[in-house]
RNA sequence: GCCGGGAUGGCGGAAUUGGUAGACGCACACGACUCAAAAUCGUGCGGAGUAAUCCAUGGGAGUUCGAUUCUCCCUCCCGGCACCA
C-alpha cells in the first residue's frame, strides 16, 4: 500500500528528466537486441568465458521472485567477463521433456508439444523483462528433433560400448503413474517425486546405464588437475563431498563361504573382515538368486517364499529404517563354512539385507548392531572377537552383553591375535586370499541408473529389436528416431509406453537382415537432455555433427555454471558421466564439463516457507519489476544477502534499491545539466573510487553479490559529498553498476554522449598504488581493549606509531602507575599495548 | 544416528579470515522543507548509565596481549544421507 503511494507521487512530479523505468527497460531491450551485442563469437584472439544457467522446465505456472536470482547473477558475471574483454557465451534454452507437460496433454488431449511451445513463448517474454544478455540465437529445447537426434547418438555410443543393458530386476514402480522410477527419483519415504503415491517393487524390462563403470572416475576426477596444476573441478567443497558420499566408495575383501555338500560358495562383500573370525552366521538378501537353485534341498519353503512376498510390499527405504525390528528366517538345509574357522554356519535371511548391495550377503557377527540385534531376538549363537583398544568395557563386550562395532585388538583370531582391526583386515585378506577364498574389493554406494520410462513425452529410444539378430541399434543416418502422433498419452498401466499400441512405428524392418523387427517402445527419463545440453550451446545448428570439435574446444569447459542446490547429486552426477564417457570416446576435449558451480539460495516467503501456491504466499515479480524496476529488482535480490543462501523475501526492503537508483539518476542528471566535469584534480581519482572499483570486480568475480551492492552504495554516498566529483566519475561509477542495473546505467551513459553500448565498454581498472588512504587510522588497544584512535601518516613506521601512542591523552590515563610490559603492532592495523 | 552448513541490533545482513563488532540497507524517532501530508534532505538509532565506564556475536569452558573468527562441551535451526555389510 506504502509503495504504491509513493511511486504514483513520484509520477505527479514527473519532470522533463525524471526516472521513468518503464520506458528505458523497454527501449534499452529492443536496442540490444537489434544492435546484437550479446551474440557469442568465437574469436581466436580473445579469452573465452562460458557461462551456464541450469535451464528450466517451462512450466504452465508463473515464475516467482526466486526462480530468476541465479539468472541474475549469471548476468552480472556474464556482463562483467564481457567488459573485461572476454568473449562471452551465455546462452538460454529449455528442458522440455518430462511429465508435467504428458500430464497436462493427458488432461487437455491436446500434444504435449502445443503446450509446451506455448509455455516457452511465455516463459521467454517474462525472461525479457529482467534485460537479461542471452544470446538467443543459440536457444535449445531438449524437445526439438535435432535436439534429441543427438541425445539419441550419444545413447547409441553408450549402447555401442556396452554401457547400455537390458535389466528384468524388480524395479520402483509408480501405481499411479504407472511407470517406472530410477532410485533417485523415489522420495525418501518410498513415494513416488512427482506424484506422492507409495512406489512398489515390479519386476520389468529396462534399459540400464553403467554408470557404475565410472564410479572411480566421477570420483577422481573431483581432484584431477589439468597440465597446469589447476583443478578441473572448482567447486564448493561441500558440494564435492555429497558427490563422494553419492558415489560411497568403500573398500573391503569378497569372502567366499563354502556350502556344506556342494561346490558352490556364496560370497559376501565386507569391509569388516577384521571381524571374521567371530561370523556365526551368513545373512542373503530374501530375492537372493542361491535360493532358487537350492529350492530342492531347502525344507521351509513355504515360509521363504511368505517372507519374500512380505519383503517386496515393503520399499526398500523402509526396509532400511534403523527404527524398524529385524525380522529374518532361517534356511533349513543350508549350511556354509566359515573360511577363517572351519566351522558350520547356519543360513538366515533378512529384509535388511538388500540384493543390490554388494553381493546380497553378508556374515554375521557380534560386531554389528544388526546382526546382533537379530541374533538375540532369534537365539542364534554369537561369537566375539574384537576388543576396545583402550577403554571401553571389555567384559560386558566379551559376554555378549553390549555390540561393539568399533575397530579395535583382535582375539579369538588364532595367528592375528592381538593385531589392530586395521592391521588385521590386510593381513586377513591376503591370508585368505592364499587359500583362494578371499580377494580384496571396491565397492560403490551408486547404483546403475535405471534409464527407460514407459512413458510417451520423452526421447524415444533408438533400437529395434530382431527376431533373430537380437537387439540392434537404429542406423545413425536414420536419426532422430521421431516420435510418432499418438492419439492416447496416458501410460498403458501394463507398464508399457503408449507407443507401444502404434503398430505402424513399432513394426519395422531389422537394419542388419531386413526381417521383422519391433521397435523399443521405452523412452528416456527427463535427465537425458539435460546431461549434455552445454555441448549443443557450443554448436547449436548443426545438424550434420554432434558439435562442431572447434567450437567446442574454444567454449568447453563451462565457466561458471549456476543453478538450484537440489541438483547437486542427480543431474551434476549424470552429466559428468555423460561427459566423461564422451571425452573417453574423444568427442570432446576436456575430462570434466563444470568448471565452476555455485548453487543459488532459495528465496522464501516472507512467512519463512516456501513460496507455494498452496501457501498463496507467491511473489509475482512482474508486479514488483511494473512497480519499481527491473533494474531495482534485480539489485534488491543481489544486496539481500549471501548468494548461497536461503533467505526470506521482503518487499519493504525493496525501496532502499530504488532509492539507491534514483539517487544515482539524480547526481547524473545534476552533472549532466550543469555540465560539471572533473575540478582541479584533473583525472586523478580519489582512493575511495579506486577501492570500490577492486572491490566490485573481486566480489563479482566470487559472487559475493551482497557486498557488492553496499560498495557500490558506500561510493554513492562518497560521491555525493564529494565536490571533486564530476562526469568522469559519474561514468566511471554507471560502468561498475552496468551488471547489476544495466538499463538505468544505459541510459544515462548514453546522456553523457557516449554513443556505444555502455555493456561493451571497457571495464575500469583501478590503480593498486591508490588503494589505501594516506593517512592511517590506528586504535591502541590497552591490555586488549581498545582505548584511543591515534592518525598517523600513511608512511609512520612502528615507532612512530606508538611514540603518538604514548603521547596521547587517551591512552596516557590508563598507563598512569602502570608499566608497558609488550607492545603488538600490526602493520597499518592495530597497536596493543599490554600492562602489568 | 551420521555428514555438512548455521545461530550477530526491531529486521536482512557486514567484519580485510585472530586485530576498532554491528559496514550497507530496511524499519523507527526527531528536525528541515510544506497550509498539510507524501517524497526528499539532515541527525540519531545494540543494552545499562548523567557521565567515566560496563555488558553484549545461541549457552558454557579454554588458548591468546586480543576471539563473531581457533579448540572442546552443550542447546536449537536448516540441508543431505541413512540398518551399505
């Protein structure tokens, strides 16, 4: 209400020059846009920087003021690398696939793509408003047929490699949905993401990454340098350590237990072979394969196949919650034999153990909490043979009253009594090892990634299956497998993709023997595009190559990539996968795609909950923008606080950046009128400029936007008392504001006569000799507390400083019957004084 | 439970990484301008105290001449992972 009072006064006094945002947003826009000063070139000369939004899925919703803070501030980069002199890339597109858009086609019966070119166009002209400096001319859409044709490429060489396999596991199955779901998709109360509904295990037909196979370099490849000693990835620590704990590298030893009366072993990963010595008895996974084979020497049937059937109605995040009691049943008829001790275990399983971990076994001791815990509830017997190694109760560990699971001294162990757990699990492994029954192992936390979606809005996948040849893939020339008109988008149910019921593409001929041959009929999940949309930006309208190798070896990799927290597993996993495997086929240059990331904090409501329509606490910016400015909008979400934070939205602290403009119109316009240039000083700026003209340029540079904004401030302040200021300084002000606000600083670069684009000038250069004041400012700290100020000459060494010191009125009170015991100076910072 | 990030005025936050705690902005109060209001400009603005000074960065200890910053313990908040063998 407040507002609205405020800016219709401001229009009653509308002068000849008053601020008008509307009219300079929308006039500076369209000249940008026809003067083409944001078109990427690759130009040999010039150093390169690519800067990278995630793009979004254009969604029938509204933006609100959180979605475009990343944007924001990959435009201030992307504006000052251009000044800088950079060539800059910074392009735009969208991720179109996926359910959303199926699921409004399913509800309108209309194609997902009418809905979704509508939504970009919408999607595009609310972009416009912020000025973003998109070079538009390299817009993608993950939906585009010569887009996908090259998802589709990429998904062949992967299948070429063998990186591609077929997998009938039982898979998360949506009921509602019905479709399947890779495990990262599943929410962590085992419903489905996108709709809520309680996700069931269904054994069906997919296709499967091995992304596994590049576990170790997803992992490596996080501290890899390139031949200059710089790493490829630069990102927040943090972000990099959720992406080993994704990955979950453990190392350990494959264990073989012998069964009693057969040749088979079952084998059992474990990281704790330490331990061995104690194991009472083995664990499977209830869908572990041994049990079939053995079904005609196992005696309690019934109740294993009770207890599976049990197991599959639970998810398995379920089955994994520490919460939950153990249940498990015992195998009548197998036994096995522990390798280190010689003696019988009994075969047991449990829902706790899972079969896609490890090996779907494990040996069970004392020196697990589970395998404890469930040894007591079912009276099987325990052995111990671990103590603490200092402390700790040892009796109660020795008569089985309390789990240890810690490392510790070895007993019961026969020759490695007496070894410490970590000494011991190398020696064990290689022991057993001796004896054929043991080899050390890695094992990953990640899994394979369930690729194929029995959905329709999706990349169709290009392989046909033959009769007699198998599974052979669609010729390249013959790319992009196109997705046909269907009439129905909804999902099947039978867990087959709508395109499935369209004989006249699923029936086709086999490339290799021309026999009757069926199409695959799964598509690829929403991911697909996504995993390598900043190759196609480096080449976006060849249609002959997949890019270009020149183009993509001037942008690659990204320089600075921008985008929601939430992505920092799931998608940054998958597109270095993809990447890798690319640059392992030499198809690009550089091992790693992101240089730089920094994830954007979210902007909440000012009720501190998400915005959310089922809140209705949405903030729609174009209101905001209409109301004070893209200019001071963007200002605003860059001053808030830090990027990387989450913070609450506020439109009563959005008049300070609107002040804040219009004070800068007001000193330009005033130097402007009066034409007032610099006074005596000639070109010779104060320190305060060029401290404010460093400090921008570092605090963009690390996106530290906040303190951006209030240098920026200070300056302003400086500058309107200052009297040796002029248009020079003006100029010179609008050039380091021109990221942040670049209509306002436009326009009024332009009424000083500049006649091109204040967005190609060249940014300004500070002088590091003018950095600091000539004179000093030096608070004398009396036994730690600071007592007096003394000025002192820039050039004042120690003993100057503190010869004023301890003539200063303020400090000598203190010093009265005392005697100076240490003196502390810091250069130019501080003088501590300590008494006795 | 484990891992990571936090907690600073009425509010958002700053602090050169161990050196004047509260920059910058919002809100608020007073003053100028105005018939008046808004806007604008100026002044003040952590708490106590007339003042000297004291207290104060979630709580408690410690290291140090000096701690928002480092160490240990505790409370709370936010993210991520979670019976991973």
């Amino acid at each position: 209400m407040k507002l609205i009072v405020y800016l219709n006064t401001q229009y009653h006094l509308v002068k000849m020059n008053a601020y008008d945002h509307k009219k300079i947003e929308k006039k500076w826009q369209s000249e940008w846009a026809k003067k083409k000063i944001f078109v990427a070139k690759e130009k040999s000369q010039k150093k390169k920087c690519y800067v990278l939004d995630m793009f979004p899925y254009p969604s029938g919703e509204g933006l609100h003021v959180g979605h475009p803070k990343g944007y924001i501030a990959t435009d201030i980069f992307s504006r000052m690398k251009r000044m800088q002199g950079f060539s800059v890339l910074h392009p735009m597109g969208f991720d179109a696939f996926g359910l959303p858009a199926e699921n409004y086609a399913i509800k309108t019966k209309t194609n997902p793509a009418v809905g979704v070119a509508r939504n970009v166009k919408r999607y595009k002209e609310q972009l416009a408003i912020f000025g973003f400096d998109y070079d538009w001319g390299r817009e993608i859409n993950t939906t585009d047929p010569e887009y996908y044709k090259w998802t589709q490429w990429i998904f062949l060489q992967m299948w070429k490699k063998g990186l591609a396999f077929e997998s009938y596991e039982p898979i998360n199955w949506c009921p509602s949905c019905k479709t399947g779901l890779a495990n990262e998709d599943v929410e962590n109360d085992g419903t489905c993401e996108r709709c809520g509904t309680k996700v069931e295990k269904k054994p069906m037909r997919q296709w499967v990454l091995r992304i596994t196979d590049y576990a170790e370099k997803l992992l490596s490849g996080l501290d890899e340098k390139d031949a200059e000693g710089n790493l490829y990835v630069q990102w927040p620590e943090s972000i990099k350590e959720l992406q080993r704990n994704w990955v979950g590298k453990s190392e350990g030893a494959l264990v073989k237990f012998k069964i009693k009366d057969s040749e088979d072993f079952i084998e059992v990963f474990t990281t704790r072979i330490d331990t061995i010595f104690s194991g009472t008895f083995l664990i499977l996974a209830p869908e572990h394969p041994l049990l079939e084979k053995y079904a005609p020497i196992i005696s309690n049937k019934k109740e294993i196949i009770a207890y599976q059937k049990k197991t599959a109605e639970i998810t398995e995040i379920d089955r994994t919650n520490a919460t939950r009691e153990k249940s498990g049943v015992l195998i009548n008829g197998l036994i096995v034999i522990n390798p280190a001790t010689g003696k019988e275990m009994p075969v047991w399983i449990a829902d706790f153990v899972l079969a896609q971990y490890g090996t779907g076994a494990v040996f069970a001791d004392a020196h697990d909490r589970r395998d404890f815990d469930m040894a007591k509830k079912y009276n099987i017997p325990l052995a111990v043979s671990i103590r603490p190694a200092t402390g700790g109760n040892v009796e109660s560990v020795k008569s089985l009253t309390e789990c240890f699971e810690g490392d510790g001294i070895l007993f019961n162990s026969g020759e490695f009594d007496g070894l410490s757990s970590e000494t011991a699990r190398g020696k064990i492994t290689a022991w057993l090892d001796s004896k054929g029954l043991a080899t050390p192992k890695i094992q990953y936390k990640l899994k394979d990634w369930v690729y194929s979606r029995q959905r329709y809005w999706g990349e169709p996948i290009p392989l046909i299956h033959c009769e007699k040849c198998g599974v052979v893939a669609v010729p390249e020339k013959e790319l992009p497998v196109k997705l046909p008109k269907v009439k129905k988008y909804e999902p099947t149910g039978t867990g087959e993709s709508p395109l499935s019921a369209i004989d006249s593409w699923v029936n086709v001929k086999c490339p290799k023997c021309k026999g009757k041959a069926k199409r695959e009929t799964n598509t690829m999940p929403q991911w697909a595009g996504s995993s390598w949309y900043h190759l196609r930006y480096t080449d976006p309208k060849n249609t002959k190559k997949f890019a270009d190798p020149k183009k993509e070896k001037y942008w690659m990799p990204v320089d600075l990539y921008v985008g929601g927290a939430e992505h920092a597993t799931r998608h940054l996993i998958y597109a270095r996968f993809w990447h890798r495997f690319l640059f392992d086929c030499g198809y690009v240059g550089t091992p790693e795609p992101y240089k730089k990331y920094q994830y954007v904090g979210l902007i909440m409501a000012e009720d501190g909950r998400k915005m959310s329509k089922r809140w209705q606490n949405v903030v729609n910016p174009y209101e905001i923008i209409a109301l004070y400015g893209a200019d001071s909008m963007r200002l605003y979400e860059m001053f808030m606080g830090p990027f990387d934070q989450a913070i609450s939205w506020n439109t009563n602290s959005m008049i300070g950046s609107r002040r804040f403009i219009e004070r800068v119109w007001k000193l330009c316009q005033t130097m402007h009128e009066k034409d007032i240039h610099i006074k005596s000083t000639g070109t010779v700026l104060p320190s305060y400029f060029h401290r404010t003209i460093k400090k921008v340029g570092e605090d963009i540079e690390s996106l530290k936007y906040n303190t951006a904004v209030s240098t920026l401030m200070m300056c302003l302040n400086e500058m309107e008392s200052d009297s040796e200021v002029g248009k020079k300084q003006c100029e010179l002000f609008l050039q380091i504001l021109a990221p942040f606000a670049p209509h306002v600083t436009e326009e009024l670069w332009r009424l000083f006569g500049n006649k091109k684009s204040i967005h190609v000038s060249d940014w300004p250069l500070f002088d590091p000799n003018r950095i600091s004041e000539s004179r000093l400012n030096i608070p004398v700290q009396i036994n730690g507390k600071v007592r007096a100020t003394i000025i002192a000459d820039a050039t004042a060494g120690e003993e100057k400083i503190k010869e004023l010191a301890l003539e200063d009125p303020d400090v000598a009170k203190w010093l009265v019957g005392k005697k100076v015991i240490k003196v502390i100076y810091v250069k130019g910072r501080l003088l501590s004084l300590v008494l006795a």
